[in-house]
C-alpha cells in the first residue's frame, strides 16, 4: 500500500479566460473546503503536488505563474490555497495532469498508489485527470467538496463517472485519510 498525495489542479489562476465568469462563483464556494485540504495534507506530511495550466506562456516556470495569479483582478481566489515552501509544482498544457508532463514518474518515485483530486473544473480537467490516473493503476480519491465546476449538471455527471467507471471514491474533505510515508 503506497502513500497518499494531493494534487491541486489549476488553481493557480489568473481567470482571464473564456467561461471564467461561470467557475469564480463555484471557486469562491469550494475555497473553504480546500484551505481546510490542503491544511490536513501538510500536517499530515503527504506531498502535495499543484498541476497547473501555463495557459500559453510557454517561457514561464512555476513562479512566475504563481506571481502573475497573485497579482491579477483575482488575488483572492489564488492567497488561500497558494503553494508553500514544500510543495511541488508541475505544469501542464492540457486537460489531464499526467498529458506529456512529468507527474507519473514523480509520483512513482515518491511512492505514492492514491492521489487526492481538488480543484478545477471538474467536468474537465478532473474528470481527464482521473481517467488518466485510473489507467496508470493508481487510486483515486476525488474531494467532492474542493471542486469547482463550470457547469453543474455535467459535473454531476463527471463524478458518477469518475465512481462508477474509474472507481474513484467520492468523499468530503473531512472524510478523506491520508496515508503518509510511515504508512505506506
């Protein structure tokens, strides 16, 4: 049984994209839940890995997006759930956080057999990306409460989905268990 890590997708965002005026709401409502993920996924020494769009700028690294969220019209949606010191950052280009980036081997040198979902959109980008981690055997779990979505009724749709077919566990950020390095 390997340990547990948490992957925050595209949460690091400036929100200057078409649709943006339909996920903020959604954000605004899943932040509490995912501060309180991401507080209980350090203190729990589990890695917790950010799989963030470069939204085209391709001569970005990590920081750079992350001062650019920062610094744009929606600050507050980025401050509560912003990286620290200790956290890992891959940057992707598409839908699924394992496309062309580095994330599979990562995890496989760190150990990890389940990763924890949170984040955006999840009729997107979580849907693709627990596809993509059922196929390389890992188990998922999926922080139904640290989502935000587009389009309610699609995502909706997305988990029973993501359960039924990928079979992920859907669970409230308080319910989830981190299985850390002594653990594993």
């Amino acid at each position: 049984m390997g340990r547990t890590a948490l992957i925050v997708i595209d949460m690091i965002n400036t929100y200057q994209y078409p649709d943006a005026d339909l996920v903020i709401p959604a954000v605004r409502k899943a932040l509490p839940a995912m501060s309180r993920l991401l507080e209980r996924a350090r203190a729990a020494g589990v890695p917790v890995i950010y799989a963030n769009d470069n939204f085209g700028e391709w001569r970005s690294h990590h920081g750079e997006i992350v001062e650019k969220a920062l610094s744009g019209q929606y600050a507050d949606l980025v401050e509560p759930v912003r990286p620290d010191g200790d956290s890992l950052f891959v940057v992707k280009a598409r839908h699924s956080i394992f496309f062309e980036t580095p994330l599979a081997y990562l995890l496989s040198q760190m150990g990890v057999q389940e990763v924890v979902l949170a984040g955006q959109v999840t009729e997107q980008c979580v849907l693709y990306s627990a596809l993509d981690a059922h196929i390389r055997h890992l188990d998922v779990v999926v922080a139904e409460d640290a989502l935000a979505a587009i389009h309610d009724d699609l995502a909706q749709a997305a988990l029973r989905m993501m359960q039924r077919n990928m079979g992920a566990k859907l669970m409230a950020v308080e319910r989830i268990e981190f299985r850390g390095e002594a653990e594993a």
